[in-house]
C-alpha cells in the first residue's frame, strides 16, 4: 500500500453523485471515493475482498461514490448493492474467447438484475470514437455497464449502451485515476499494479504511478492511496495473462484481500490526522 497523506474517515457522510468526467464537482468534495481497476476474475476477487476488508475496519466503502474499470465495475456493483462475495463467485462466468453477443450481459445481470444505482460509474472506450466514456450508474443498468466495461476486445463481446458500442476501460487505463469522483480522499484498489504479471504488471503499475503524480499535482490539498496485491496475493497471478480468469485463483485470491483490506484499514486509522 502506498499512500499520500493519512486519511480521516472518522466522519462518514452520505452523498448522492452526478455525472462525472475528470473528478470535478460543483459541489464541495466528498470525504471518501474508491477506484476500482481491472484485472479479470483475479481481479473481482481482489478488488471486492479488500473492499469487504475496508469496511469490516470501518472504511464506509459502501456509502462512498465509486469508478471501476472493467473487473473493478463488478466490484463497484458488488460493494453498492450489498451482494455477497459467495452471489458473484458463483455466477456462470464465460470462457474466455467467448464472442457471444450478450454474454457479460446475461452473467450480470443473474447477479444485478435490473438494478441501477447512484453511487457506480464506470469506464469504457467507446468503440466508434475511440474515446473513454465515464457511464453512470444511476442511469444505466449496472449488468449493463460491467458488460460494457469490461468486454476485452478479442476475448470478450463489444456491448451496446444507449445506442453505442463499448469495449474494456482498461484499454484507456486500467484504473482511470484522473475521473475518479471527486473528494477528499481517494482509495485506489488496483490488481494489476506490480511486476507479479511480468511485462503486464510493470507497465501497468508504471501508468499507474504517472496517473496518481497527476492527480497530486492536480489535487494537491486531496489525499490518495493505492492498494495493490502484496506477495502472497501476486502469487496467486502469477504472470500469464490468462491466469486473470481462472475463476478458482480468483475465489483463493479474496479472504487474502481481505485481511489486506483490514492490515490497510487499521494503518490508516492509526495515521495522525493532518
């Protein structure tokens, strides 16, 4: 875990986001927003396992806004809507290549349904354009943007919202740091950070330090910390790329990232305020 400034989440408060693009707001900054990255199943495990460990030593993950990035849309629907890890764990997750149409859609929404939710926004590229799209959750079906975000391109199919086709987020970022939604501290989970994927891993954790310096320089008043996998987590990884979506490193990988969630949790609470 890397960190900026000691964060106080002492005082949780409710909130309700708007649309959001590059983390401004017209209103005052929040007191906690949580970026979620990619990273397959691996991925979703890690992602909600340390977000369960967040809030088991009393990070309110579950009431503060949230962007996640392929895998980490799925952790933000989970952490919002209350489903356990057991409801997304035993989902029938496709194979991977699988060019189905539908296929992330019909996986999602057996767990979401047709629910929304205000506190979920997502990254995708749109197809057409090329351009990453933050999608809200509180106007678009949660199966719906996970689909979206995280169909990989050649693995998984392109999915239609509101008219557009949209591939990973993860091909913009894998963690979008600079849309993260504006507050005043930023909790940035990011499975992918680290040379546990060998090439994959280091250039993803390269990208990662440049967005955070970027969001220091841009946000310098604004707290930020980065969660990634610790040694006994990476191993589960390994470094083949596929290894991502094998669902039962993924189901191995979440009670570590909870004791992870709750060893971070309990360093941030020990930190003096500032």
């Amino acid at each position: 875990m890397t960190q900026d400034h000691p964060i106080d989440l002492r005082h949780p408060r409710t909130h309700r986001p708007g649309r959001h693009d590059v983390g401004t707001s017209p209103t005052p900054p929040r007191p906690l927003s949580m970026v979620y990255g990619g990273g397959g199943m691996f991925g979703i495990g890690y992602c909600v396992g340390v977000a369960h460990g967040l809030a088991a030593a009393g990070v309110p993950v579950e009431s503060a806004p949230a962007l996640g990035t392929s895998a980490g849309s799925w952790a933000a629907a989970v952490v919002a809507l209350g489903v356990t890890y057991d409801e997304i764990a035993g989902i029938d997750a496709p194979r991977v290549p699988n060019r189905r149409p539908g296929v992330l859609a019909d996986a999602a929404e057996s767990v979401f349904g047709a629910a929304t939710h205000p506190l979920v926004s997502v990254s995708a590229v749109c197809v057409r354009s090329r351009r990453r799209h933050i999608l809200d959750g509180d106007r678009y079906r949660l199966s719906d943007l996970v689909a979206a975000s995280s169909a990989v391109p050649g693995l998984l199919p392109a999915h239609r919202v509101d008219g557009r086709l949209y591939v990973d987020g993860g091909v913009r970022s894998a963690t979008s740091v600079d849309a993260a939604p504006a507050a005043e501290s930023v909790i940035v989970v990011a499975p992918l950070a680290g040379p546990h994927l060998g090439a994959m891993g280091r250039g993803a954790g390269l990208l990662l330090q440049r967005e955070v310096r970027a969001f220091r320089r841009r946000y310098p008043d604004r707290r930020i910390t980065v969660i990634r996998p610790d040694r006994a987590i990476a191993a589960h990884a390994g470094r083949n790329p596929m290894n991502l979506f094998d669902a039962d490193r993924a189901r191995a990988v979440y009670p570590l990232a909870v004791d992870q969630g709750v060893r971070c949790a309990e360093r941030l609470a020990a930190a003096p305020v500032v």
